[in-house]
C-alpha cells in the first residue's frame, strides 16, 4: 500500500517543482491520529515573524517563526470551548499573539493568547454578550483588535476596542447626521440597507448581515464580491461598501481615532428603475456594474472627483467587443463548464442573479471581471458566506479574518458566470489572452494531490504562501508562489 502513495507524492512534487518549497513544519507536539481541519497564519508587519497555527479539533498548535525561517517557538493550547469556532481576529504585542473568536450565533466572544516569549497560553471568556446589537465584522491592526457591531435599525457602528495589556474600552463611529435612503429613495437606517440591498423587505432576519473581506491586491473572484456589505481593511484603517440599487456608500474609517467619511457614490443610469448592481474598489477608483434583463452599464469612477473615467453600455442586442473570454458558465449540478452564446443569456444571469465586478493590476493593464453567481446545493457541509471550503464538522474552526483565505477559498461553492476584459491605463480595451493569476497556478498544483488537509493561503511580504497538511509524512508543507 505505500508504493501507490509514495507515486502520488512522488508527481505531486514533480508538478510543484517549479515553485520553491517555503517550510516544512513537522508536528511532534501532536498527540495521537486526529485530523487536522484547520490552518492559517498570523504575520508581525513590524518585526516580520509569523505564526503558523493548526487545529486538529483537540488542541490548536501553534509555531512562531523568524523571517530567516527560524523556529522561535512552539506550543499547544486546548483553546475555548468548542462553540467558539469562528476566529474574527488577532492582535500582536512583540511575541504574544491573541486570537480573537466568537460562536456561531455571532453573541459571545473570547480568545486566546499565545505567548511565544513564555511558552504559555491564556484562554478568556468575555462577560459580554450582544442582545439588542449585530455582529459586522472584526478589524485587526498591530496590538488592537475591533470587535465592530451595529444596535438594531441604526446608523451605529459601536467599536470593542481589545488593545494586549490594557483594558477593553467601547468606541462609537455615529453616523446619525448621515442620509441614507432605499432603492424608492426613501430615508431608511443603514442597518436596514445593509440587510436588505435598499430593498423593502427581506426574508429571516432584518437586520442581519454578511460582510466580505476583500484585499483588491489579491486574486478575487465574483463569489467573493457579490456581497452587498464588503470591507477593504488596511494598515490604516478599513473602508466600508454597501450598494444599494442605485448608490455606493462609502465608509472610510481611520484605525488611529475611527474619525470617518463618508462618500455616495451614483451608479451608471439604466432606463429602468429596478436594477441588479454591484461595486468594487482597486487603489483610487471605483468599478461599478449595473445590469437589467434589457441592458447593463460598467463604469469606473474617481473616488477624490467621482469623475466618470470610462463608461460602457450594451443591451441584450449587442455584442460583448469589450470581453477578453468567452461568456463562461462555471459550477452547477450536472456541468462544471459551458459557454453561453448570447448576450441576453448573459444579461439574464447578471439580473437575476448576485452581481459582481473584480478589477486587478497585471503590468500596465487592468483586468476587469463582470459576473454573478448562484448559491448551490453540493451536499455535505454547509458553505461559510465568501468560501469555496466547507464548513467543517462540529469543533473545527473556520477563519474569517485573512481576506486572502477568503478570496482563494470562494471558487467552488457556487455556480458563477461571467466575463473577464482587459484594459489599458486609459481604460481602452485591449485585445489578447487573460493572463493566469496566482491563485490559478496555486489551484493547478492543489488539484493534483488531492489528498490535503488543512489547506491555507496567505501574503508574506510579495509572496503567496500555500500550503496543506500531509498525514503521512506528519507534516505541514508549504510553498511560495
């Protein structure tokens, strides 16, 4: 029975040859056959160590590394009780590394701190637990962590600030001065339009919400952002999305003093009131995307002028000169791939359907994505909102917190359909080949060797790291791409 195996690693090795081998971890501390369920890593911007952590459903095993790739520490913690198995975060002081989670009512909280400096870990439950307040999204930024909610039908946005070594205190960004108005134009809370797209209604809970992590410097597709709530977070903060029909608003929050401002952006105009839409943010300008049965406008702003730099407009008449690919179906129940061939096909999905637009830098050129997608039924677990990785079985963790992660986890739990287009500075259209992303090279590698655990993405410094756990050596192999 080895030799089969020894094979498959053998071309699995073979087929990443081209990629250097970053790290090996081998896992000593592990105690007994577990599976592993869950990776991901932590990075120091300031001293550029980074921690890699696994969970094997019975103890989270961290290892704190050097930028020369030195092993500085490592260790085990039995963690929080098992409800507790969405990480929302991390802060960073020197050598200790807290992370931050919650349960999957998004109601209470704690976390867990590994400090490296002292061999040692410290598990805390926090004595808060939210009634009349809704769970956003977690905004991590060196030794603070932001635990972001939101009180019922407001435009709140109350800020846990978790800062290592001093007390938790409680900030507010207020926005109630602010104009906020639905898809009829009338004044409604933001809360509700977060839930809702600016739509009057909803079904389940109104005032609920799914937040996308996006990093626009990495590979994203259209499950990652056809959300209508996403955040861009920085080292300097986080911008804030929400679309409605026929506005962007814009939320720029400073992480030094959670000052804020706040930009309405219009969206293309369609000769129909009702319109699917979506937005996505790269650098200084904003891609925007409007869609009808009849008729879709892309267009790309200036987020300092709002000046429109480029406006396309097509109805299920025309030909799509502008795209670079076909129109490609990808996903679904009974066929992985397909062509389209008529616009209006097209149209239908994007009206029909989660929009969304992804724009990327490649030399001097921008490739833009315009697609939607469809949540399917595979079986088996549930799907975490934004990852292609199923929600594992009771007691493993699933990681919301590194926006790479979440972007090279969101190819395959939907059914998407979509274009890709290429465009120069000016925003011309381009003719020639999409070039291969990182994420695609990554994924072409992944698909032959099946047999992975654990499997991770994350940035450090410019490069990609990959990797997944291998049973059998009883290791953790990683590769830069």
């Amino acid at each position: 029975m080895k030799y089969p195996f020894l094979i498959l690693c053998l071309v699995f090795f073979q087929s990443v040859s081209s990629q250097e081998r970053f790290l090996e971890i081998e896992n000593d501390i592990k105690n007994g056959n577990r599976k592993m369920h869950t990776a991901f890593s932590v990075v120091d911007d300031e001293t550029g160590n980074f921690a890699v952590f696994l969970d094997d459903d019975n103890m989270m095993y961290g290892f704190l590394y050097s930028p020369s790739l030195q092993l500085i520490r490592r260790f085990a913690s039995e963690g929080l009780p098992k409800k507790y198995n969405q990480i929302i975060g991390y802060s960073i002081l020197g050598q200790k590394i807290r992370l931050f989670l919650k349960d999957k009512n998004d109601k209470t909280f704690g976390s867990v701190l590994f400090d490296f400096q002292n061999g040692s870990t410290h598990e805390t439950l926090y004595d808060f637990k939210l009634k009349q307040e809704f769970y956003v999204e977690g905004y991590s930024n060196g030794s603070k962590f932001h635990l972001i909610t939101m009180p019922k039908d407001s435009n709140i946005f109350q800020v846990y600030v978790f800062e290592e070594g001093k007390e938790q205190i409680k900030s507010t960004i207020d926005l109630s001065n602010e104009s906020f108005v639905d898809n009829q134009a009338e004044p409604q809370s933001l809360n509700t339009i977060m839930s809702t797209g600016g739509n009057i209604y909803t079904t389940g809970s109104q005032y609920r919400f799914q937040v996308d992590k996006i990093d626009p410097e990495s590979p994203n597709s259209i499950e990652t952002t056809s959300k209508i709530v996403k955040m861009y977070p920085s080292n300097t903060g986080f911008k804030l999305t929400v679309d409605t029909q026929r506005h962007t608003y814009l939320i720029d929050v400073s992480a030094q003093n959670l000052d804020y401002t706040l930009s309405t952006i219009e969206k293309p105009y369609l000769s129909t009131t009702m319109a699917n839409s979506n937005s996505f943010l790269l650098d200084d300008k904003i891609y925007l995307i409007s869609s009808t049965l009849e008729e879709m406008v892309f267009s790309v702003k200036s987020l300092d002028t709002q000046e429109e730099l480029k406006n396309i407009h097509i109805t299920k008449h025309d030909n799509i000169t502008f795209k670079n690919t076909p129109i490609i179906q990808e996903g679904g129940t009974y066929k992985n791939y397909r062509e389209l061939d008529k616009t209006s096909k097209f149209l239908r999905r994007l009206a029909n359907e989660d929009i969304g637009i992804v724009a990327s830098k490649y030399n001097n050129h921008y490739i833009v994505t315009i697609g939607s997608k469809k949540e399917i039924n595979r079986g088996g677990g549930m799907m975490m909102p934004g990852f292609g990785f199923p929600v594992a079985t009771a007691g493993a963790f699933t990681v919301t917190f590194n926006p790479t992660y979440f972007a090279y986890g969101s190819y395959s739990s939907t059914k998407a359909t979509r274009i890709e287009c290429i465009f120069d500075e000016g925003f011309n259209h381009k003719e020639g080949e999409v070039p291969q992303n990182t994420f695609d090279k990554i994924k072409k590698a992944a698909d032959k060797f099946p047999k992975k655990e654990a499997e991770t993405v994350f940035k450090l410094n410019d490069d990609y790291i990959w990797g997944f756990y291998n049973k059998k050596l009883d290791k953790y192999m990683t590769y830069k791409f």
